[in-house]
C-alpha cells in the first residue's frame, strides 16, 4: 500500500495533468468546481487530504470520476465519457479517433 503523503503526491499530480489538459487555471477549476483556490492549491501540492465531497466536486469539474484521481486507473464511467465524445463527433472525426486508437493500442 502506498504511503499517504505519495498517495496524495500522485492524485495531486493527476489533478494538474486534467486541469492542464483543459486549458485551465487553478482559479478557474476551483471557481467551476466551487472550491477555494487554496483547497484546491492545496489538493494539487499532495500536501494532505482533502474532504471526499471537495473530491467529488474536482472530479465533475474536471469530466473525470474520483475513481481516476485516486488511483489513475479509469472506469467504466470514464469510458462511457470518452466514448459519449466520440459518439458525437462527426463521422469523420470518428474515423480519425479510430485510427489513432488503433495505433496506440499496436
């Protein structure tokens, strides 16, 4: 078993790389996530827990589940997301995705 503080070391870690990924700042999660800025600096650092409910709101914040910050591994619900996104892409850019997925999966 991890160590608490590597534990929210590496689920902090997580939260930036999603926030980063969706262009935003930390004031701009934490305003759509309805969270301090200082919680959610704090959350990010891996400095200490956070309140599960404080989790929860991150995770919808950032399209992702709390199942993935905690422990990096995705859901079935983070799959059904992707492939909600997917599904309402044009059919050309479905295709695209397609071939992509194809080649990291090789």
């Amino acid at each position: 078993m991890q160590e608490p503080k590597n534990f929210y070391n590496e689920m902090g870690k997580r939260i930036v790389a999603k926030r980063k990924q969706l262009g935003l700042s930390q004031e701009e999660l934490a305003a759509r996530a309805e969270v301090s800025a200082q919680m959610l600096s704090t959350a990010e650092r891996g400095s200490k827990s956070i309140l599960s409910e404080n989790l929860m709101k991150i995770s919808r914040a950032l399209g992702v589940t709390a199942d993935y910050l905690l422990t990096g591994k995705m859901v079935e619900a983070d799959a059904n997301a992707i492939a909600q996104k997917v599904l309402s892409a044009p059919p050309e850019t479905q295709e695209k995705i397609s071939r992509m997925v194809d080649i990291l999966i090789e």
